[in-house]
C-alpha cells in the first residue's frame, strides 16, 4: 500500500467544506492547510461559493489537478458515494473523518463494509473513518481542530499512531510540544478499516524521517496481534523502536474501551510479555511515554546491566533518586575509597571538603560549573558506569547558565548515555536547552530521569533479545 | 517555644554581611529582607561599613534597636560567640545558616553541643545550624539564595518542614509556584539544634495562616518519631492535615541518608503503617506531594468509599483514567439504565446519541460548556457518586474559555469534591484558574487527577481513625 500519497501529498481536495461555518471540520482543514502546510488544497461542496477568494468545487470531478489525498468530511450516509466519485477520477489516499460506521454497529458496519468494497476497487489507501486523521509537517495536516485550540508539536522523527484522536492531540501533541518533542507523522487510526498499525509500521519501517514508533493501543482484532509484534521487530532490527502505551489493562478499563474503540486488550499480562518479548519498548503510565519518547528520540546507546552513578547538588534528590533506581531495578555503582579520592582532587577548595563522592555523588551547593564537567568526564571514562543521571538544581549562583552546553560538550565526546534534571521554570530555560541541544536529554523530575535510564534499558534488553533469535 | 520571633519578627539582624561580595549569604538575605520584606532590617560585620547606603554595625550590640530575630551566616568557629553576644543583648530568635556542626562529626559535634547550651541559657529560638532558614511572606525571608535564581510561591496557607534545603527550595518552591500552591511559612530545620518538627507541628497546630502541614523527611532521631506522631494528630484534630514524603525507604536512600542528613529512616514499612494508624498522610512519590498538597490546601471535604464518577471528552482519557482507579483503589460507580438515560436527557441534539453514559462518561468532542455543567449538577445530585474526576480537554471549539468558571459555580454549590484534568497549556490557563479560583482543583495529568481523589480518600480514613481513637 502506498501511503506517501496520504503522508506527502502534492495536491489535497477537501470534500464537505462550509462558506458559512468557519468551525466545520471541512473549513478548518482546508484552511488549515491551505496556509499553514505545503500541499495545494482545493475544496468542494456541492453548492459551491467561494472560501478565502478561492472557488468551491461542486464535485471533485470539477477539480482542475489530479488529487493525491482526498479528505471526506460529509455526513455518513453521503460517504460512500463520494469515495465512489473519488476512486473515479484517481485519487490515491482518502481520509475519511466522518463517523457513522462501524463504532455505532447496525447499519454502520454495513456502511464500512461497504466503504471497504469500494477502497479495494480503486486501490485507494483509507485512513479512517472516524478519526482525526494525519499530521504530517510539513506536508500536510487533516486534524479537524482550529490551529488557536490544538497544540502542535514540531517537526522531528517521531512517528505517533494513536487508536484514540483525544490520546493523541492531548497526551502526545500537548505534551510532546512542551517537551519539545518532534514528529515525524502522526496518524489517528479511527475505525482502521483498511490502514491499520501494522500498515503503518511497514511504512515508517522505510521513512527515512522516522527514527522511532510510538504506539497507543487499546486492543487489537484478531489476529492483528501477531503481525504487529513481526512488523514492530522488523523496525527495530531497523534501529527504529516501537514505543507501546497500552490502556484498557483493568476490569474498569476494559469496559470503557468496549464502549470507546470497540477493541479488548484479551488479557494486558499476555500481552506486555509478548511485547518484550519481541523487543517493543512498553511505556507503562502518561510519564514513561513522554520520557521514552524524548530519550529514544535522542538515539543514545542502549545499556545492558543498568549499572549508573547519579551526581547531584542537593543531598535529599539524591537519596529521592537512590530509591527511584531501586524502584526501577537500576544499581547504583559503587566507587571505591581510591576512586572517590580521585573525583574529590577534581573539585574546587569549598566543595572539596564538603563533597560526598560515594553513589550518589553530592557536589553540594558549592559547586561551580567546572566541577559538574570535571566529576562527568571522570565518569564518562570510569568503565563500571554505563550512563550517567545529573540532578541539576540551579539555584546557587556559582552555577552560571552555561552549565548545560558546557557539560552537554564534555560528555558527548564519550558514546555513553547521559540524561540530566533541570527544574521546569521558564528562567533555566537556558540551561535545559544547552543540554537538549547538544545530546543530553532533560527530565522535570528525578522521576522522569530515571524512567529515562529504564528507556534506555529496556531497549538494551531487546537488542539482546532479537540479536539472539536472529541466532 | 515562642516561634512567632522568628516567623513574624518585627527586627531582624543579619550577622555576616559583605560590603564586597554581593552573593554572600548574610548580604543576600540582608538586601532580601531590606527590598522584599516587611521585617525592618539591620547588618553587622565586626570591619562596619556600609551597605545599600545604610550602615553595617560592627556588633550586634551596636544595633539601635531590640532585635526579634538574627541571622547568623558567619564562620562556624565564630557562631557560638556570635550567639552569646545575641543572648547578651535579648534577642528572641536566631536561624544559623552556618555549616560545620555535627554534619561533619567531631568536633562539630562538641561546637552543636556549645551551641545548645548558649541557646538554653538565653531561652533563645534556634533555627539550624546547617539550615537554609525560613520563608515566610510577608514577613522574613532568610532564604540565602539570590532572588533571581530562588523561585519562590505565593503566600497560601500551607507551613513546609524539610529536612532538606534542596528539596525545600526544589521540590515545594518551584513546583508549588507552577502550581500555585501558596506557603503559609516554610522551614529548612538543618541539623535540629533546638527547634525540630515537632516544635513546629506545635506551632503550625496554633497558626491561624496554616490550614495544611507538609513534611519532607529523611528520618527521626531517637523518640523523635513517636512524639511526631502524637503532634501530627494533634493538628489533624484542628483540621490541619499532615503530610508525609518520606525518602530513603530503599537501601540505596539509607546509605545516601547517612551522608545526607545523618538520620536513618528505620524500616519504611513500620513508619508508614504507624503514620497511617494516626491520621498522618503519606504521598509515595514526588508527584502526589504536590497533587496532595494542592488538594489538601482547597479543603475540600474527604471521601469515605472511594466511590468516584468520571466525566470525559475524550474515549481514551475515560479508559486511561479506569485504569488509574484500579491501581489506585477506586471504584467507578455503575449507573442504572434509568440514571443513563437522565443523563442523555441532558445533553444537546449533537452529542446525546453519541454519547456513552456509562461511568466513565464519555460526552465525545460534540460536548458543549452546558452539557458539562448539567451533568456535573447530575453527579453532585447522585447520592452513589461521592467525588467527580473532569477530564476536560479544551480541544473542541465548542467548549468555551468560561468552562472553568461555569462549572465550578455549579458545584461549589454541593458539598462534593470536584476535580479536574485540564491539559497545561498556557492558552487554557483561563479555564484552570476559572476551576481553581472556584474551588476546584486541577490536574495537569490524568493520574494526578485521581491521586488527588486518593488525597480526599486518606483523609477520610484518617478522620475515621481518628474518631475511633477519640471515641
């Protein structure tokens, strides 16, 4: 299946756009794209008019260009005709939003199968129905909500397939923008009548802008299952991981999906040892999948043992963060009398004698910059450490604002995984970028930055589990 | 202990100021106090001086007036006889900034011991040594750390206690200023010379400003714990909450406890288990410290079962949201056909036959502000329903700005907890602080969400035990 019509379109036809409501789901996409996104967009209506000074089609047919995707935002019952209509002029790629299908059972089912029918005929990819579509910068974007409302991440090479359009504006979108955490395509699944997961694994399989999948599921249908775990192994043996967030795992969840997507998780145990198993990454609450997403995002090396050292300015973060790596199944290295009396020559005279070098490494508030480079550059070529957490408070003003880049600097000449804790407060903003810019991911909460080591891992596990079964 | 010198002093003293080092402790805390604060302001260094135009005394004994509270920010050799001369001359209260005491041993341990003594002698109020001080809006602000790295919240009525001035500074200031969680007074205790928690629970149980008491702790010394205890529930029964973030529960956290803070947490399981038995509040991690001590602060009435109702926009946030009730020992309340019904009743043409009534109800994203009030009331109205989870995603432009403050007029009208989940964003800020300003706490993910209900839920398990205990 070809979807780089539906992901790179050239030319874009928005069936069922309004003159008069500027709300429309149909409004709001051509416009949407017509001046934030690169495609040609054309619209139509059966009325006709004008939008934006710009003709209203009365019939796709009437479009003067050949049409690469298709957007389909009319009433149910009016759906199937016009895919009908674009299958004749060849169109492509077709997103269908509209609802009105399978999800409301009856007479729905018979219109997606119908829908389905009509799909194969043409040879048209069908994204949907019922869904929010695709967002593919700087392409193309069909999610129906006004640019003043949604929050859009940037560009960059995560690809996002959500079964839930809500899951996806909000828990990815909102989120990965304030984490600034880029997409590479985002697809909201919907009704998945012919484009399922696994279609869409296939493809960012080969995308080259793709670098890792991130996947929120609520169940599959049959046999779906097993094919996904197959296509998510072929894109990690392409080092592009596939990230999994699984809702629906309780009793109470499971109901509520039945009555969302349709889809049942069969039994979340079954499924999330399936997973590991076959080298899919798990993000097991709303946090892990935003760390994960950030840290794999950053491409660092994977970890075998979870062997870490953990250099703080605050004594009480380093014992918060001592019990989150026993939480989480890391080790905290232990460095030997000879070894801590080496990082304490690296440090300035307040803190020398001040300084805890045991696991958790205190610097204490009287640290400058050249220590926290110094006691890292130590580490990065001490071989018992495999990565590196840096809880960095900036609070004392021997820390100048140049602490992140500085670091960042030192100790992305070693291929060993860093990650720091910056606090969330828009005055450090320099310091988080000085780090992200230059290799080192930033969590908001010792929390996130040890999720962020688990990330890395979990992905070292699966590197060993399919190096093994590939024998 | 007559606290109120050092929480509302009318003089203060700082001791080791510099005329030349504009970042030195004692001239922070000094230009703080004289540009920020209420308290009126005098500086001593033995060389005098001036600063900021006024004169710096060369003794405290200079100062032309009768001096409430003292900062000390000298040398830990000249502490103690600083501190004599601050007895000599009747000053009520001191915070010692200073380091150097039995933090380091020896003979550290032998200049604390001095220290307590002159303190005894002079039945003065000794906040430290080893200490980061005390904030409290409007009055005094002894927090050494420059305003423009500090971030610091708005006065509220929550009194902080920690063990730990990272964690103080850290995890309440900056994370209670994003929050807007607002600080009655806040204390970093250092090495508990003379004033402990359980001097302060003392206190905090009397302060009319303080309506919740949170608590960073590491460990207690010998006895410590048991009259902690005793005070915790003595505030509680004033209906001032306590509570708990306990670190070092791991053995990892103990080893880094010892070369913290020097106390040792004996076995977590027993501490929790008796904090429980005394209507003491634990939150468990870095999040629900904050989720709690928002909710706490709304002083909201608790719950007693557990039995919640969840009202969504979004299918995948209900299922995400199910799930979290399960972990978090909830129970969604089953509604009656009859009950659904009179809900769908509720709702306008777009969204009734869409809509999922079941719990949780799923108003889709054709829900306008008037649906959620009306079915909020519905909720408030139904005797199963014992608190309400909004997950409210502004997405739809259906949903208006005034969502907040429409709903929360609604139900501030019931005695019922409300909380909600609205995405942080800054363009929706005008809906949280519509929920916030109107009682209504809100959440910035769907987890924090329901430990804000688990909040409300332990406080009616401890009000239960309380009782019993009393009955």
């Amino acid at each position: 299946m070809d979807l780089k019509s539906v992901f790179q379109p050239r030319t874009l036809c928005v069936i069922g756009v309004s003159q008069y409501n500027p709300l429309s789901p149909g409004t709001v996409i051509y416009q949407k794209n017509l001046h934030e996104m690169e495609v040609e967009v054309f619209g139509v209506n059966p009325r006709g008019g004008t939008l934006d000074g710009r003709e209203i089609y009365k019939s796709i047919s009437d479009v003067p260009k050949d049409i690469d995707l298709a957007v389909i935002c009319v009433h149910a019952e009016a759906v199937n005709e016009v895919l009908e209509e674009c299958g004749e002029v060849g169109v492509k790629g077709v997103v269908v939003v509209s609802g009105g299908f399978a999800e409301i059972g009856g007479e729905g089912i018979e219109r997606q199968n119908q829908l389905v029918k009509i799909a194969k005929k043409y040879d048209m990819v069908v994204i949907g129905p019922n869904c929010v579509g695709v967002y593919s910068p700087p392409y193309v974007d069909t999610f129906f909500l006004p640019s003043e409302r949604l929050v859009t991440p940037p560009p960059g090479n995560v690809a996002v397939i959500s079964q839930s359009g809500g899951i996806l504006v909000d828990q990815f979108f909102s989120k990965y923008t304030e984490r600034k955490i880029g997409v590479s395509v985002a697809v909201s699944t919907g009704n998945k009548a012919i484009v399922d997961e696994n279609v869409l694994l296939e493809y960012f399989k080969n995308d080259p802008r793709t670098k890792l999948i991130a996947v929120y599921l609520e169940g599959f249908r049959e046999k779906e299952g097993t094919l996904f775990l197959r296509r998510a192994m072929e894109c990690f043996e392409r080092k592009k991981p596939v990230l999994v967030f699984m809702a629906g795992k309780s009793d109470y969840g499971k109901q509520a999906t039945a009555s969302h997507t349709g889809s049942v998780m069969a039994a979340y145990n079954v499924a999330s040892a399936a997973f590991r198993q076959w080298g899919v990454i798990e993000a097991e609450d709303e946090y892990e999948v935003i760390t994960f997403s950030k840290v794999l995002s950053f491409n660092l090396p994977s970890i075998k043992n979870g062997n870490i050292a953990v250099l703080t300015i605050s004594g009480g973060h380093g014992v918060l963060c001592a019990d989150l790596c026993v939480q989480y199944g890391l080790k905290l290295v232990e460095f030997t009398e000879e070894e801590q009396e080496e990082m304490r020559m690296l440090l300035n005279p307040s803190a020398a004698p001040i300084a805890s070098l045991k696991n958790p490494i205190d610097l204490t508030g009287s640290l400058t910059d050249s220590d926290v480079e110094k006691v890292a550059e130590y580490l990065m070529r001490n071989e018992k450490v495999e990565a590196t957490i840096l809880l960095m408070l900036p609070y004392p003003p021997t820390i100048s604002m140049q602490l992140g880049r500085r670091t960042a600097n030192i100790v992305r000449k070693y291929r060993k995984p860093v990650v720091a804790y910056v606090p969330w407060v828009q005055k450090y903003q320099m310091i988080v970028e000085g780090f992200e810019l230059n290799g080192v991911p930033v969590a908001h909460t010792v929390e996130e930055a040890v999720q962020m080591i688990k990330a890395l891992k979990l992905k070292g596990e699966a590197e060993m589990r399919i190096n093994r079964s590939l024998g």
